[in-house]
C-alpha cells in the first residue's frame, strides 16, 4: 500500500502493483495513517508493506527554514501522529511481528535543499522490529538506495543484478 501527499512521488511507480494508493492534497496526512492502520488490519495473515509519506515537514523548512521552531513543530507534529499509528497496532498485536522504518530523502539548509553540504546529505535513517539489534548505531557509510535492499532482504526475497542497494549486515542480530 503506498500512502503519500507529494504528487511528484509517485510518477515513477505502476499503481497496477499496488494493492491500495492514497493521495492526499495540502498537506494532509493523518487519514493515511488511518488507511494505512485498516490495510494492515486487513492484512494480517500476509506479507504486508505500508510506505506512509508526510510531506509537510519537507514545506515547512522551504517556508520557514530547516531547523527553524515551525520546522521542528512539523517534526514533532508528524511524531504525534506516528506514536498514534504505532500505539493501534501495538492494540491490534500487530506489532511484534512488525518492522518500522524511519527515514527522509533529503536534509536541508536555510530554504533548500540539493546541495552536497553535511546537513543536506546526512539524514536519519532507522528501523526496528524483529531480528534488529537495540539501541545500535550505524558506524559503516548508508545510503537511502539501501532502504530498499533491507525490504527485500526482510521479506526473503532476491535482490535484482541491476541494483545498487546493499543490505546493511550490521543491523541484524
């Protein structure tokens, strides 16, 4: 299921792929995490993957600036909703059997964003879930292309040739 608020996301994907697509407009992002919690639901005797995207905080630091009090606001608004989503599954019993993964695309200085600066190409990048080592820090380089290779290596499946991704070896127990 593919849940977003950023319309240039999705151009690249076949939706005919997807079992579930939500787009939403102006910001808006909390119904997709109501969507995203009933897929699962519905979902639950199979190999399931939610991508849920909020774009506000990408609009927030070109409105307001990366770092400025509305920027980190959106953060810890995004942060509210998200402690929400995993409480209901947690309810649900959905949770340990389930992998989270926590990631942007991009930092940002001032009002942008491309640059090759340390505070636009260091982002967080984090999972959890079954088989992941607690409280461990990534020391070797990652790269978001990686997030992908995790995914595959989590649902067992086969990396293409084509793929620059690696499996991030250190993070498993």
């Amino acid at each position: 299921a593919f849940y977003y608020n950023w319309i240039n996301l999705f151009y690249p994907y076949n939706k005919q792929y997807l079992d579930e697509v939500s787009y939403l407009e102006k910001d808006a992002y909390v119904p997709n995490y109501e969507k995203a919690f009933s897929f699962l639901k519905a979902n639950r005797t199979d190999p399931t993957l939610v991508f849920l995207y909020s774009v506000h905080t990408d609009h927030a630091g070109h409105k307001y600036k990366w770092m400025s009090p509305e920027y980190i606001r959106s953060i810890e608004e995004a942060d509210v909703e998200i402690g929400r989503f995993i409480e209901k599954i947690k309810q649900e019993g959905l949770y340990k059997d389930t992998h989270f993964m926590f990631l942007t695309d991009h930092g940002g200085i001032n009002y942008g964003h491309g640059g090759v600066s340390t505070d636009e190409m260091i982002v967080p990048w984090g999972i959890t879930g079954p088989g992941i080592k607690k409280e461990f820090k990534i020391t070797e380089p990652n790269n978001t292309v990686n997030t992908a290779a995790v995914i595959l290596h989590l649902f067992k499946v086969k990396q293409p040739l084509s793929w620059t991704g690696e499996v991030i070896k250190s993070i498993f127990k």
